[in-house]
C-alpha cells in the first residue's frame, strides 16, 4: 500500500484552522477578552424567512407517504435548475438546463470538477487566492503557475502566460478586486486562444453593486465556449450551514470532441448524491421575488459594514481595496509589519480577529484581509478601536 505522496506536499496545515487554534489558544489564556471577529468569512445573519417557509414545508412533505422524495435527479432537482436559469436570464444569460448542476456549496465543486481533467495539465492560479484552488491541484500532482496579483495592478492579473486550467475569482477572495467585462473578455480571448479551461468562481457576485460590472463570466462574448462557473448560495443567500450552490457546465464547452458537460455529469453520477430535497426547495425560495428582497437586506447589511470598514481605512490612510463590490477588505499591513505580525497585534492589542494575506500566498504578505460579515455593532465597534491605535498614527 502507498499514500499519494503529493499531500506530503501541502503546508501542514489548512490556514482557516491555523487561525482558529492561534485564537482558541488566545481565548484559553485569556477568557475574560471579548474578540472581534472579522477574519473567517461566515455569515452572521439568519436565512431569509421565505427560506425558512419553504424548508418546513419541503420536511412536511418528507412526512406524508404521496409527497416524500426518495434520491433527487442526478443534476438536482429541476425546479431548482430553472430557478437558477431564471436567475441568469436576469443577468442577459441564456442557460438550458441541464447545463446547470447543484451541489453542497462552491468549494467542493472547484477541487473535484478536477476529476474530469488530465493529471498532466498545467494550471495558472492567481496569487494571492484562496487556499482551495492550489491545494487541490497540489493533491493531484499538477504542475502550478502564479499570475502576481499587485497593488499596480490592483490584484487584477491579466493574460500573460499560457496553462490548459485558468482559476479566475471575481469579486476576489481574498482581495475584494473585481474585473470588469472589458478585462474578463482579455481572458476569455486568451483562453479560446490557447485553448484552456476557465474556472470561474463567482461566489461574492450578488455583492456587486456597479452596474457596470459583470457578475458572470457568461455576460462576456464567446465564454461559454471556454468557462465553467461556480457560485454558491453560502454568501448570496446566508447558506454556509445548510450547504448548496450550483456549477454551470455549458454545452458548448467541449474538449476535442468531447462536451465536458457530459463527464461532469457522469462524474457526479458517480460520485455525488445530491444535496437534499429540503435543502433545494430552500434554495428555490432564494430565486423568488420575495426571497431575492428578503435576502438583499441582508446583503446590503453586510455592504454596510463594508462601507464603514472602507472609510475608517481611508481616514487612517492606510491603502485597501475592496469593500465597494465585494465583502472583503483588503489592506497594506502599517509600517514594515509582515501579515502575521500584524495577526498578533490586531489579536493582542486590539482583540481583533483578521486574515494574515499571507495565507493566501507570496504576494499577501504584508496585507491584510477584513471580512464584512459582522454583527454591525461589532464592526462599529472595531472600527473605534482601530482608530486609536498607535500603529495608524
């Protein structure tokens, strides 16, 4: 028997759990600290209540023999998928279908639609990025390649150098940055160029508030010929503990002569069975009129939050991005202070809970992530604190 030995590859530990054994140990030596956490990106607020409806009545159902619901559709249920075309035709988007998969939530979707790409593809990742997308493609062996994300190009990398899988984020985790359609067609052109995959995490696009701004890949001439989107309902519709979300595989998207659509669908038939039948009708109720109203409150609460972030860094004077379309705040740590060092002072100053950007690779260190996320109180709070700190004097 052997281990795959690329997992000997990885750092030693996952940097979301890093930070929640540096701030259990913090909590353990001093319990009588109140943190304030804006570091992990979780949602505070509860599930919109058209949400909530519709969940009791999906378990009702599953009570009564003529109404309960055994295994759901290999894709997911349909009432959910044309939901979910019903979504992107508000955005101008044409999608049939059975291009549309649901499944428990973005992440999982982005290391395993790997499944259906060969070992020996290169892979151009962004840095700095979320931690998913290079430890998946380093549990696989790929070989990797980093397009530097920088403050002269406001971490919006371009085209530069050729791989067959692109991973593109926009609204970006961890940097806020978001590209514009002009930007977007740039890859997309590059992509059909040189015939590459691109993998598209649209997660944070219902936080776009520039109307200018395009919150799908697909609203970009030609990218159904060359993009697979993810998108999840964890930050849309506050479902990071219900799990579900969904991935667009067009039909169009074909590989020689192979439409990856159809291995993805063999892919899942194989080895995903499904979110369940309470959950998608959860999720169906997101879609709705009622439900998209009750579920922009609760964005706009956090774009509040986020705005209020934004312009305390302004008045400090410290350089960020983000904030504007995006959840997540991303700052030049003071002085010469490294990312983890600045970790440590926020958390033993201030009893504030952030990202160190270099977590999130080479080119985060000496930044900084904030997430919106917050009770608003809690963020007016840290706000006040960091504007006394010595550190932005």
């Amino acid at each position: 028997m052997k281990i795959n030995t690329n997992y000997l590859n990885l750092k030693d530990n996952y940097l979301f759990s890093t930070i929640a054994e540096k701030v259990s140990d913090y909590k353990n030596a001093n319990p009588e600290k109140d943190l304030i956490s804006l570091g992990v990106g979780d949602v505070t607020l509860p599930l919109a209540p058209d949400v909530i409806e519709a969940m009791h009545r999906a378990v009702d159902e599953m009570s009564d023999v003529a109404t309960f619901r055994g295994y759901g559709e290999e894709r997911g249920y349909s009432f959910l998928r044309q939901a979910v075309c019903g979504y992107y035709a508000e955005k101008n988007v044409e999608l049939d279908e059975n291009e549309v998969f649901i499944n428990d939530g973005a992440g999982s979707d982005l290391g395993n639609i790997l499944d259906i790409f060969a070992v020996n593809n290169s892979v151009l990742i962004p840095d700095p990025v979320y931690p998913v997308y290079v430890d998946t493609n380093i549990m696989a062996g790929r070989e990797i390649f980093y397009m530097s994300g920088n403050i002269k190009n406001d971490f919006l990398p371009l085209p530069e150098k050729k791989a067959d899988i692109i991973y593109l984020c926009s609204p970006n985790n961890p940097t806020g940055a978001v590209y514009t359609k002009q930007q977007l067609k740039m890859w997309v052109d590059f992509a059909i160029e040189h015939n590459a995959v691109i993998l598209f995490d649209s997660a944070y696009e219902v936080f776009v508030q520039d109307g200018d701004l395009p919150t799908s890949i697909y609203q970009v001439e030609n990218a159904k010929k060359c993009a697979i989107e993810f998108c999840s309902l964890s930050k849309m519709a506050g479902f990071t503990g219900i799990r579900c979300g969904y991935t667009v595989v067009p039909h169009e998207l074909v590989c020689g002569d192979m439409p990856l659509n159809k291995l993805w669908l063999r892919r899942q038939s194989t080895k995903f069975n499904g979110v369940s039948y309470v959950v998608q009708r959860g999720a169906e109720a997101v879609f709705t009129k009622s439900g998209t109203a009750q579920n922009k409150k609760n964005i706009a609460y956090y774009m509040q939050n986020a705005v209020h972030i934004s312009n305390t860094l302004q008045k400090l004077g410290v350089w960020h991005t983000g904030g504007k379309n995006s959840p997540y705040i991303w700052l030049k740590c003071p002085g010469k202070m490294s990312s983890w060092e600045f970790f440590d002072y926020l958390l033993n100053t201030a009893n504030i809970v952030g990202i160190p950007g270099e977590g999130f690779g080479t080119n985060g260190e000496s930044f900084f992530r904030l997430s919106s996320f917050g009770n608003q109180d809690d963020v007016a709070k840290a706000m006040e604190i960091l504007n006394k700190l010595e550190v932005f004097a």
